[in-house]
C-alpha cells in the first residue's frame, strides 16, 4: 500500500506540472485529445493554449470544419467610375452556408461590415472595398483590425493573405497586393506593396524576374507553407517567397493545353503544389514534383529548374455521372446548360475535389469517381456563376476557450 501511495503521488505530481502534462498530450490523436479538455479548467487551458496548438500542429495533422461558400462577384471589382454597381438587394459579402457555425456567421450582421470577400488563411478573414478599405477578422475572437489605406495605387491587382506563427500568440498576418500590368506591357518586375501587421504600415518594393511576365488581374495567391503563387498570362504561374531578401520571383510554365475554363491552385496530401484544369469533357488534375531530395516545390524560388509537373487524375465527366445515376438524374447533370466544372480544391487533400454543375456544388472522389451533393443554404438563389469566384471557408477543428483570450488565439 505504501508503494501504491508513492506511485499515486507521483503521477498526481506529474500531472500538476503544465510541461509534463503538455508533453503527455502530445501523444495523443486529435480525436483523443480533444475530448480531455473536459477534464478541468486547467486541462482545457493547456490544450487550447497556443503554445500547445503550435506544438501538436508539428507532430499532427488536424482537419477542418467546412463552415460554407464566400462568393465574389468580379463584376464589382475595379469598377471604373459609372461601372456596373451592386444592387441593394444583393449582399456584398454572401456565404452559401454549409453548417450551423455557417448559419451564426451569415445571420450574425458581421459580414455586412466587411465590404466584399478577398481571401481566408487559417480561418481568419480578408475583405474589403478595392483600393481604399481592407479588414482582417478573427471569427473566433471576434477581432476586426482594419488596415491603414495603402500608399499606392494600382488600376488593377492580385491579392495575397498570409497567417503567420507568432511566439506571443498575437495575430499576425501580411497583406500584399501586386500590381498587374496590361498584357500589351509585360516586363521583368512586379511592383507590390506589403502590409505587416507587427509593424502596422505598407511597404512598397518591386520583384524581379528572369522573364518577362505579366499577373492575372483580381486573382488571389495560393500560400503554400508561406511561399506565393499567382496565375500569370500565357500559362504560367508565378512563385515569390517574402523571406527572400534578394526579392526574385520564379516563373513556372503550367501543364496542360490552353482549352480549358477553370484552373484552381492548392496543396496535395503531400505537400506538394496542385493544379487543376477543367473543360466541357472532364477535368485532369496536376502536382509540381522535384528531384531534389524529395524537397516540394514550395522551399526556394531557385529550385524551380528541377521540378516537373506529374498528371495524377484525369477525369471525364461523363463517365464520372454514369457512375452516380441518381444524382445524375436528379441534378439533370446531362442537360447543356447544366456543364459540370471544377471549383476548387480541399485544403491538403489530393483525394477530392469541389465541382458544379448549374446551382449545385458536388464533393467529387477522384479515384472512385463518386459524387455526393453538398447542401448549402440559399441553394438556387441568383448567383451570376460566370462572374463570380466562388470559394470554400475553412476553419482549423481546433477547440476554443475564453482562457486563452488574452493570447488571441487563430484557431
């Protein structure tokens, strides 16, 4: 009984020391770990403290809640004076709600105030009005930060939002815009323009490149481990990495023929760079390989000369539905004013794809080929499809508590 005592004590003695208990918990599967933060007040502390969620990231792979749709119209964006304006009946900001977390955020009266969707990192929020008002918002701290007006202006431009790891669990994040030059005026450089949230102002620089190239205007960056990529004309893409001091930028040629409609950029299962291309027929979708010690395309702008892109999935479409007859009955997928197309990737996934086929949005299985519909609220409702990006909001499934609010937690 006496060694009993001892051993209990021991454990209870472990277990009081916040390290130790932090240690123990990183061991543990998501699905595990996440249930303990039941156990005490001090227990759900240490698992929702940023600290920990920094560490467990490293050793984990945690997915992500899909809260809906943020539509951005294109007709609205550069809008010269008397342009096409936005009816009042029209939201600025739609969500095609996918959830119950959905409905609280479309209902809750915040995204009225956020001007138009831009783009999402980590769950934290890019919106504004073009060129003058940008905002970031937290949804899990309610935080709304908006960003002093930039210096510079620039008649058209793409986008890049990037969440950065912090050592104080601050938010902390950078905004760039590019400037795109006419396809007429193509040259070696891009001129941007950064804003850092740790130091609160814009800064202008330029990039160089090799070649000549020019950025597809109001398009939004695709971040992969902190590295940009943006469509370019001609097919290519451009790579800038922001901790490059030397402020080079990597030109890729993409894959593929230039026939087709749709073209989305995200991040495979492995870490690799994807692209996908759809068309009327199907879709192919294709990862940016290197042969340099299995490093991804991601790492450094001067590493691009050894990758090539590997074709891992081609789709067609018609068989696709062959294999899903009930849906393809039911949606009248086989109609021609209903095409099939590709919308966008999941985040670290190489297994399924987003599609559409007229008001309806789809998960796509690519190597089963099967199909399930997504439900979203306000399904059939009047979205011009041809001008509008649509794109999937993720959160990170990580707990939350009011404990840590002092630390500003991003997920």
């Amino acid at each position: 009984m006496k060694r009993e005592k001892i051993s209990t004590n021991s454990v209870h003695d472990a277990l009081s020391c916040d390290d130790i208990l932090c240690d123990i918990l990183l061991w543990l599967p998501p699905d595990s770990v996440f249930k303990l933060i039941i156990v005490s007040k001090r227990w759900l502390y240490c698992i929702c403290s940023y600290a920990f969620r920094r560490s467990y990231l490293k050793r984990w792979k945690i997915s992500s809640h899909l809260l809906g749709f943020f539509v951005c119209n294109s007709l609205y964006l550069g809008r010269p004076q008397g342009g096409l304006r936005r009816a009042k009946s029209e939201p600025a900001l739609p969500l095609l709600s996918t959830s119950k977390e959905g409905d609280d955020l479309k209902y809750s009266g915040i995204l009225k105030q956020l001007g138009y969707f831009i783009d999402s990192s980590n769950g934290i929020l890019l919106c504004g009005r073009h060129p003058k008002a940008y905002y970031v918002w937290d949804p899990i701290t309610k935080q709304k930060h908006q960003l002093p007006r930039p210096r510079v202006y620039f008649e058209e431009l793409c986008m890049a939002f990037i969440v950065e790891d912090s050592t104080d669990g601050a938010m902390c994040y950078k905004v760039i815009r590019a400037k795109c030059e006419t396809r007429l005026d193509e040259a070696n450089n891009v001129t941007i323009e950064t804003y850092y949230s740790k130091t609160r102002t814009w800064s202008y620089s330029t990039l160089t490149c090799t070649s000549t190239l020019s950025l597809c205007p109001w398009m939004v960056a695709t971040v992969l481990r902190g590295v940009i990529h943006w469509f370019a004309v001609k097919g290519n893409i451009v790579i800038y990495n922001p901790e490059d001091e030397d402020r080079c930028i990597a030109l890729i040629k993409l894959p593929g023929s230039y026939d087709f409609d749709e073209r989305v950029l995200g991040e495979s299962s492995d870490g690799l760079l994807q692209y996908g291309i759809s068309c009327k027929s199907g879709m192919e979708i294709w990862v940016l390989e290197t042969e340099l010690d299995g490093h991804t395309s991601n790492c450094s702008n001067n590493m691009y000369g050894n990758s090539k892109w590997i074709l891992r999935h081609k789709l067609n479409f018609k068989t696709m539905w062959k294999k899903n007859p009930r849906l393809m009955t039911t949606f009248s997928t086989c109609s021609k004013s209903k095409e099939t197309q590709l919308l966008s990737f999941l985040p670290q996934n190489s297994e399924s794809v987003y599609i559409r086929t007229g008001d309806n949005i789809f998960l796509c299985h690519l190597e089963a080929k099967e199909v399930e519909v997504v439900q979203y609220d306000g399904c059939g409702s009047s979205i011009l499809w041809d001008f509008s990006r649509v794109v999937p909001y993720f959160k990170p499934a990580w707990p939350y508590s009011s404990l840590c609010q002092g630390e500003q937690s991003l997920t």
